[in-house]
C-alpha cells in the first residue's frame, strides 16, 4: 500500500503533465484531440481508480502467492531473464483478462470505464476501473507459477507493465514500421478502441501484437476507415463513479425483468450485449445505429465552469499527493475516511459538469463530510500538523467550492460548447 502511494507520487504528475503534453501539442498542430471536459473526465476517472487501488478496496479470489506455494514446480533465482519471463507471463495473462472483459457480460462492467471517451487520447488511459472489486487476474498466472517465478518478481514487474500501456493512447502517432509486427502500438490500440462494425473487438494485447495474431483477433488500422471511438451504449455523463456500475445495472434489471429463470441465469455469462427477448423488446436501451453519423455527448458549459472543473481537479490531486505521501501517519481507518472525501469531490464536479441542476447537493454533503471531521479533530488528517497554516486554506477551498457551485447549478444561461 505504501509503497504502491509513492510509486504514484512520482507517476501521477508525470502522466499529468504528459496530458497537457498532448493537449497543447495538438492545439499547435491544429489537431486538437484532448477536449477539455474529456480530459478532466478521465483524469477525475484515474483519481478513483488509484485511490481505490492503495487503500486496498478488492478481493482477491486466488493471489499469485497461493499459486506460487501450492503448484510451484521450480525454484529459481531472481535473474534479469526471470524478469523478463514475468513480463511476457504477465503480458499473456494481460490478453486473456482483456478478451473475456469484452466477450462476457459479467467481465464488461469491470471494462466499460476505459472504452467510454468519445475521443482517443493519453487522458482516457487512465480511465480505469473502480468496480473491479473481485480479482481473478492471478489465475491466467499459473504457468508462471509452475515455472517458479518468485511472487517478488510479478510485484515489481507488475506497475511496470500497468505503466507501460499508456503512451500509445493518442492519435497524433502513426504508424511505426517493423514495430507493428511485435509491439502494441497507436495504430494497434486505435482499432481496439474503435466501435466501427471492421474493428470490433480487436487488438486485446497489452504491451505485445502476436498474441492476438496468434489467437485470431489481430486487425490492422486502414485510412479507408477511420476510426470512431466509444461504446455502441453511449454512456451519457462525464461522472465517472456512475459509468464504473451502469453496465451491472443494466444486467441486475434486465435479470429481474426477464420472464425465464433461465435468462436471468444466463444473462450474466452470455456474450456482450446479449439481452433477454423479451426485456429488449419491452425495456429498449440507445445504441448507436450508424458510427458515422451520432451525437458525441458534450452538454454546453461556460468557460468559467470549465475553468472551476479544471481547478477542482487540481485541487484533488494535491490532496490525493498528501494522501498517498502519508498514508502510514494518517492510519487506518483515517485513508478511508479520507477516500470517501475523494469520492465524494469527483462524484460533485462531474455532476455539475454534466449540468445535473442537483449537483450542488453533492457538493453541500461533501462540504458537511469534510467539516465534520475538520470540527471533530481540529485538522484534516494532519494536514496542518504537515504544513502550517494549510487548514485555513482547506477551509476556505471547501467555503469557495459549495458557493460557486451552487452559483453555477442555479445560474441560468446560454452555455457555450467546451473546447
């Protein structure tokens, strides 16, 4: 746990700053891929995500250390070709999880997240799951665990190989030559990411391309189609704690709607998108008829609203950085209490971004949550202790947050386009 906040420390504002990369890159080249409200999306998107993931909120089903113990044939020393057949066991094990996400309803819930931005960029690669909350990725391990790869190894190897699917999340590289044939590249992941009918789930590998070209779901990227991206279901909202659970949601009452015990049995373990007859017929969802020709989701905001959004998030992940530096003095259930904060912060301004007219009151809960504890301790989580005077500045950031939200969920305007 602490060890995984301090890798983040370091990752977070790298991967930040290789956003606005991308951002004020494409506004150079006049190709800007990176929409403002897109982007505070995602990266709003990776705050749950990896807060999540430090405070420790899943269950793991079967851990690579039971494998490890129990079907372990080998022992071997932590040599650098270990490390590298950790790398390709976890790539292997990468491309399995990744396919039956797409190819099963009940996986679908724990990806949806990741597919939901209309746009392709390196911010929507952080849009990552909060609903995986089982994990069952150890078990495609299991020949790593036979061959005696040391548990130590996949924990080191692991973030590495997590870090290293991100960059080729943009538009603005093309193709890159013999690399095709080995490497996950750009042009690789743009089809996996299209929902053009031609590149539907393709391209499931992770760091290498020859899984999928071994296993039958390689496509190559074609300038005669370019590629649309997002789900067939649009998601409809920049709120991305509601995008982690509308996929379950979905499928709980299509189960209760079905007339067949049978269907809602099956539902759960049918390919993707497989409803029963009659809740389709009676309960019909928006699904996207023709890729060329919809309506991406970008309800109309000013420029003031974008700006407070932008610095909503900013704020968070300064908080998020104390957070995860100190996560051992703040103690549990302190990180907890804390990550409901956090919740509570993205779930608000997500809200006001998708003009929700009730999105002040998340923010008034949020305000009261955090006064709670700023009342009843005389601090937030040391925060004060840490750096003297900061909790006069919290206090007057929640004061200034309630206020201009209720302004702008009251305010009413012609809102202008976000750009």
């Amino acid at each position: 746990m602490e060890t995984y906040g301090k890798i983040l420390l370091i990752a977070m504002p790298a991967f930040f700053i290789l956003v606005l990369f991308e951002k004020f890159w494409g506004v150079w080249k006049g190709k800007d891929t990176v929409p403002l409200n897109d982007m505070i999306s995602s990266l709003s998107s990776g705050i749950t995500n990896v807060t999540k993931d430090v405070l420790g909120l899943s269950i793991v089903v079967i851990s690579y250390d039971w494998l490890f113990s129990k079907f372990g044939l080998f022992q071997i020393e932590a040599t650098w070709l270990v490390y590298v057949l950790a790398f390709f066991a976890l790539d292997f094990a990468g491309y399995w999880t990744h396919r039956i996400a797409h190819e099963y309803n009940i996986f679908w819930n724990n990806h949806i997240i990741h597919h939901s931005s209309e746009e392709f960029n390196l911010a929507c690669a952080l849009r990552q799951s909060i609903s995986s909350i089982v994990k069952i990725f150890a078990v495609f391990l299991i020949p790593a665990a036979i061959l005696g790869v040391p548990p130590q190894v996949i924990a080191i190897v692991a973030p590495l190989h997590l870090f290293a699917q991100f960059w080729y999340h943009t538009r603005h590289i093309g193709r890159m030559g013999f690399l095709e044939k080995i490497i996950v590249t750009p042009s690789h992941h743009r089809v996996h990411h299209a929902i053009n009918p031609e590149y539907l789930d393709k391209n499931y590998g992770q760091i290498f391309i020859f899984w999928d070209k071994w296993f039958g779901t390689y496509k190559e990227e074609t300038p005669e189609i370019p590629a649309v991206y997002g789900v067939t279901r649009p998601v409809q909202t920049w709120n991305p704690i509601k995008i982690n659970f509308m996929h379950l949601w979905l499928l709980i009452k299509d189960a209760w709607r079905a007339k067949k015990w049978s269907d809602k049995l099956k539902i759960w373990f049918m390919p993707l998108g497989w409803r029963p007859e009659d809740v389709a017929k009676k309960y019909p969802v928006n699904k996207i008829q023709d890729v060329y020709h919809f309506e991406k989701y970008n309800p109309s905001l000013t420029k003031g609203m974008l700006i407070w959004s932008f610095t909503q998030l900013i704020v968070l992940l300064l908080l998020l950085s104390y957070l995860f530096g100190n996560l051992a003095d703040i103690g549990s259930p302190g990180i907890f209490y804390y990550g409901g904060f956090v919740f509570l912060t993205v779930y608000a301004f997500t809200e006001l971004m998708d003009r929700n007219p009730n999105a002040w009151a998340w923010e008034v809960l949020k305000a009261v949550y955090a006064m709670y504890f700023v009342f009843t301790t005389g601090d937030w989580f040391g925060l004060n202790s840490f750096l003297p005077g900061s909790l006069f500045i919290f206090v007057g950031y929640i004061f200034v947050s309630v206020v201009l939200t209720i302004w702008f969920s009251l305010k009413k305007e012609d809102y202008q386009l976000a750009s």
